[in-house]
C-alpha cells in the first residue's frame, strides 16, 4: 500500500466508507413526497426521534416510502431503538410491493448478519433481484447500488466463485451511474492497484474527483491527499487545504490530522481563502442535500 495513502484510505479499506449513502428517487409519480419531505428534513438535521414519529403513521397506513424509511431507522437506531426483526419485515414487505431498494437492504442484512445468520448465497439473489427490478422499472439510482454491493460478492468470492472481472466491470458501471461509494472504492483500486486492476493515478482521480464533489468525506480527503503529494494530479497545497477542511468539517480524523500538517506551509492569505471557499462548498452542498426528495439514506456497508 503507498503509504502517502494511508492517512487518507485506511477506513475505506476495512469499512467502506460506513456513513456514506446513496440516495434514490422515488420510485413512483404515485408516491406522495410531500409527506416526505418533513422527515426528510428532520433527518438531515440529526432529529431522528422527530423524524421517526413523522414517519410511523404514514408506515401504518402503507406508504411505502415511509415504511422503507422507517425500516432503515430500525436497522441503524437513530431515533428509535435498534430493532432488526421489525427493520426485516418492513424491508421485505416493502419488496413485495415492488421496490428494489428493499431488496438491497434485504441483501445487506444477509450479507452482514443484521439479525440473521449470515448468508451470501442469498445476498447475492436480493441483489439480482434488486438489479433485475430497478432495471424494469427504469431505476438507475437503485441499480447502481444493487451493482456496488453485489460487485463484492464476486471482488471476495462472497456466495458465488470470485471473479475479478465480473467484480470490477460491476463496480464501474455503478460508478459510472453516479453511485458514490462505488466511485470512492473504485478510486481506491486504482490508486492501490488492487483486484489485477494496474495502478493508475489519473484514472483513481476521476472517481474521486466525483465522489469528494457529492459529498464523500474519505474521497475529500484522499483527493487532499492527492493535491498535497501530486499523486495522478498537479500538486497544489492551496486546493489540498481546502478538501482537507472540508473533510474536517465533517469530522474526519484523517482530515484533521493533515490540515494540522499543512498549516504551517501556507501563508496567512493562501488559508483563509482556502477555508473561505470551503465554507462556500459546504453551505452550497448542504443545502442542496435538503432539497432532496428520495427514498432516503440507503446505508452502504460492504467492504473493499
């Protein structure tokens, strides 16, 4: 591993990026986002509890929308007390009314024993499954997904022979779709040169670059990282202050650790418009995280 990385890369390696998401449009014209936006809203400002209670009785009277969501608060415990039987029957009867996300999330409780035993081999169908309806009801932001996390399946020999190739050509076409923890792994196989994939700066930036831009915290400060070394991109101290200071707004250790390093290498001028144009991406990029009307926060939990 190029230890220029470690700082940067280490948590991708072992947790893939847990807190980052995807997030998917509703499913149908049919679903009624305006209920939704008031959880929504209430989520993003870490009120989960708030956020719970909106959302129960809209899961009771079988909104599906409410009920996927309401399952998700379940599955991670914010807002209400963890529970992964009740996350489990929401999630699948969410499914049975026709809505792939579920079936990812049914797979991820399969393939990380979240309240069952784990079982990759049915992990694997939920995400066929997820695949094959998404692409029937045109759903490319729940098909990205589904691809990311059955790309491990086949990256680690996960219920199914490993194959590099299937594995990879996955990965990348979720990528490609937008899935941003899919981009921020990919980025991470070609700076490492991992899964018989040849190291490849330029190209690990690309991925990066699209990932840290929607809002990765780990690509944020890798691509510090990248600016800071000038490693696959033209070295720039300033843009490298900048994305770790972004980074450590969202409170990532690694972030901090090299903002503290760079500090005294810039002068008083260069850091204050680079913490300026920060703040500037951050106010702009939440901001658009609340106007967001979605299926909510699909949590990704697979390993690199």
């Amino acid at each position: 591993m190029n230890k220029k990385y470690i700082t940067g890369i280490i948590i991708i390696l072992v947790i893939v990026a847990g807190v980052a998401y995807s997030i998917n449009k509703p499913i149908s014209n049919k679903t009624n986002t305006k209920n939704s936006s008031p959880w929504l809203s209430a989520y993003y400002h870490g009120n989960y509890k708030e956020a719970a209670e909106i959302l129960k009785p809209l899961a009771e009277a079988g909104n599906p929308i409410a009920m996927y969501n309401l399952a998700t608060l379940y599955q991670t415990g914010l807002g209400v007390e963890k529970d992964y039987t009740k996350a489990i029957n929401i999630y699948t009867k969410v499914a049975d009314k026709g809505y792939p996300e579920a079936y990812n999330q049914l797979g991820n409780t399969y393939s990380f024993g979240l309240g069952v035993p784990v079982d990759n081999i049915k992990a694997l169908s939920l995400y066929k499954k997820a695949i094959l309806l998404a692409e029937k009801n045109d759903n490319i932001k729940a098909k990205s997904t589904a691809q990311y996390n059955l790309s491990f399946n086949y990256l680690k020999g996960l219920g199914v022979k490993k194959n590099y190739i299937t594995g990879i050509k996955l990965l990348k076409e979720s990528a490609e779709a937008g899935n941003i923890s899919a981009q921020s792994n990919l980025s991470i196989v070609y700076i490492e040169g991992l899964y018989n994939i040849k190291k490849n700066p330029k190209t690990a930036i690309k991925y990066m670059l699209k990932a840290a831009e929607s809002g990765d915290t780990i690509s944020q400060c890798n691509l510090g990282i990248a600016y800071k070394t000038g490693n696959g991109i033209t070295k720039d101290l300033y843009k490298a202050y900048m994305w770790f200071y972004v980074a450590s707004h969202y409170n990532y250790n690694k972030a901090k650790i090299n903002l503290k390093e760079l500090n005294p290498r810039l002068n008083p001028e260069q850091k204050t418009s680079a913490i300026s144009e920060a703040k500037t991406w951050i106010n702009t990029h939440e901001e658009m995280n609340m106007k967001l009307t979605s299926m909510g926060p699909i949590h990704s939990v697979n390993k690199l």
